[in-house]
C-alpha cells in the first residue's frame, strides 16, 4: 500500500464539533485499515491536521446582506490556506452551514479536493436507495437550500421542519450543544425529531448540523430512527481520499 | 479580555488519544469561559492546532540502545517545528511516553513552551495533598521514570505494578486500545487497578498513557477509585497557556 496522504480539517465551527470530527475521522481509518486486511497501527495513520479557529458564525452572515466583516469566508480561506502550506492534499470543512461557501474556496484553492459534506450524504442515500429524507439543521443551511439541491440532484425528496422546528432546532444548537448544556440539547432536537417521525413516518433523518450528533442520539425521541449523520460520511470519504487518491 | 494566544498540539501516538485530548482541551476552554463568566460561543476558543503523524513506537525506541532510524524525537521535532512556523505560542504532548525527549524539544524551541505532562500531574496531585500515588502506564514509561522523578520532586511516593501487571497494561494499551478493541482494554486494565487497589488501598490513580483513560473508567473494578488524567490536566494547562500567558 502507498503512503497515504497528508488531510486537513477546517474545524471551529463550533470546536466540540470539531473535536469530534477528528475522532470520527480517526475511526475511518481504523474501519478502512480493517477492511483492507491492514494491521491497525499507530503508524498506519495518515498524516492529518486539524485547525480550529474564531470564525464568524455562519447563520448570522447569512442574515445579512452584503456580508461585511463578519463574513467567515476570508477566515476560512485564511486556515484553508495554512494547511494547503503544510502539505495537505484534500480539506474536510467540518461544519454544514460552511458549505454554502464551498465553490468560492474549492475555486481558490484548485490544488487541494475540498470535500463537500451534503454531496457526501445525498450520494451515500443515494446508494442505500432512498427517496425521502429529513433534514435537521441550521437555519442558515435552510435557507440557502444546501441540502435541498443536494439531495434533489440525488432524486431524494428533502423533508423539512416548520419555523417553529428550526426555532427549537437554534436554540438546541446555540442555547444547547455550543455552551455545553447537551441536556437542552437533546430535549429540543428530540422534540422536533418526534414530530417529523409523526408526520413523515420512518425516513432517513440527516443530522445537518454538526452540532446535533453530540445531543440527538441520546434523545428518547431518537430510539430507533434511521439517524444520518453526515459529519461520519464526510469523515469515511476523508480517509478515502488519504488512502486512495492518487 | 485580550484576545487569546494559538496553541498547538502533537498528537499521532495513538491518534485515538490525540483526538481525545481536542475533546478535552475544548471541554478545558469551555470551563475556564465559564469559571471566568464569560459567554461561550465558537469565537471565544482560542485558535489551535492539532498535527497527527505518523511518529515511531516511543516504548519500542526506548528498549533499544543507541536509537536507530525509529528514534521518535526527529519525528516529534517535525511536527513540533510546523506548529512553531503556525505561530503557536505553546504546545502540548498527546502522550506521556513521549516526554521522555520534553528537554531535547523544549531545548530546540525556546521560544515555545511546551507543556510537560508528569510534572504538571505532580503539581496537580501536590495541591491536592497527596502523598502517595498508583502509576499506570506503559514498559517504555516506567523504564524512564518519567513519573518517578516527576512525583518524587513533588513529595509524593510512586507506586508502581509489578512486571506480570506491567505486560497486561501493554496488552491493553497495544492489543486492546491502539486496535480498537476497547473491551479487551477495559478488562486489562481493570485487572492491574484491582491488585494495585487491594494493595495500597484507596490512594489517586494516575492513568499514565493516553491510551488508558479511553478504557479503565468502563471497567467494574475502577468504580469508586480516585482515576486521575494526566490528559486533563494537560489539556486544562493548555487553556489557561492560550487565555492567561502574556
């Protein structure tokens, strides 16, 4: 087997998420190294790094317009930047809301395979056959229909909350995960999770923020439902591209 | 509050653990935010860098004299050398075997500070009044006394397994952990802290490989014992490196 290759993981956003980014990153290696019949080993790891940084949040950028300093596209091109210097060959962006600037830094940086987490996930629902899907996410990501065009390219329905589900979906996110209170958390995308199972029946649910794997597993409401989460994807196709590519 | 310092850390050895010690350092930052009443939010995280490579087997290195090609310290330097070049102001080591080589890198790069784990858990445990303290780590770890000396300059006596205890720990650091067999790990371990409990009684417990800590705690015989992270306090030292360092 070839060396593998250096990757990168733009993070921060928010930083537990990131964080569990790279666990679950290390944890493809450990699955593709199994499945190849490879001795799992420290130094059988590709090389990785990880930045996690100040970046303005991206649902409130969205909100705005023009964007003004409180753009996190210049953020991101400046940590996308350092890595594409260490080396790096393929970028991981560890947040769903940041894709929404994916072609503007896929254009800057040709040099390196930016990956994109929503084209990830409607390829990977693709091949299990699915038709329908919910998605849980940020209103940022809602409103710029990232995961809607994904999916819809992919012949997959997307199912969303109403404004009152994103209201709650927010404040799990904000009010929740990123100030540590996982209780909340679980309580507000269970919620939300209950009343599309209600109303849609047993559909894949993307998990389209990173945030909401850290909280909605551990919800009751989540007992049983085909959980999707997205970050776990992007992390497989990440060690894919340390292991394969050319 | 002034806007904190970039931190770095070398990890790699095992990436598990590595990723494991950004989990903690977040967790770090989100308590010392909220200790010092200051809103938790993404951008309040001070920047920081994980490098994950591939670096040689420290316990190996450390069992042959002189050091050959597998000498990890080259290695660590590498890493180490892009952190400083990041702009990073202070380091931490994701693994405690590996502060073996802490003067030769500290020596390299003055102008960093890098953290040092046994000295910072012996200070830890010195506050708190200990006197006596179980030491679980790896064959490469104990040759050094890499925790001897880091405790005895701190008054505290360590007390250490004997060599059958010694080569269960390896078995679940390399057979259990480092290969994804937590189970196996948890019950490795589990059977060296319950000799070492009915001996000494209720006395702290350093886990003393970054490996350890992400397996002991599940096992039946650590309920109830004084574990003591070193990662942890690690981590807590890197925060308050990035928020309070001038």
């Amino acid at each position: 087997m070839a060396p593998p290759r250096a990757v990168g993981i733009l993070g921060g956003m928010g930083p537990a998420a990131g964080a569990d980014f790279v666990r679950l990153f290390v944890q493809a290696c450990t699955a593709y190294l199994q499945d190849h019949g490879q001795p799992v080993r420290d130094q059988a790891f590709p090389e990785h790094w990880l930045v996690q940084m100040p970046i303005p949040d991206r649902t409130q950028a969205l909100s705005g317009t023009p964007p003004g300093p409180q753009d996190p596209a210049p953020h991101m091109l400046q940590g996308i930047g350092r890595l594409a210097a260490l080396g790096v060959r393929s970028v991981a962006v560890a947040c769903n809301t940041a894709h929404v600037w994916h072609s503007q830094l896929q254009g800057l940086f040709p040099q390196l395979a930016i990956l994109h987490i929503a084209q990830e996930t409607a390829a990977h629902l693709q091949r299990q056959g699915a038709t329908r899907a919910v998605v849980l996410a940020t209103a940022g990501t809602y409103r710029t229909g990232l995961y809607d065009e994904a999916l819809r390219s992919c012949g997959i329905e997307p199912l969303v909350p109403d404004a009152a589900g994103i209201e709650q979906l927010m404040q799990g996110i904000y009010d929740g995960v990123k100030q540590g209170d996982l209780a909340l958390a679980a309580q507000r995308f269970g919620h939300v999770l209950e009343g599309m199972r209600r109303q849609h029946g047993d559909v894949p649910v993307i998990m389209g923020c990173t945030e909401i794997p850290l909280a909605l597993p551990q919800a009751p409401e989540a007992q049983g439902a085909s959980l999707v989460d997205p970050a776990w994807i992007l992390a497989q196709a990440l060690a894919r591209q340390a292991y394969e590519a050319a």
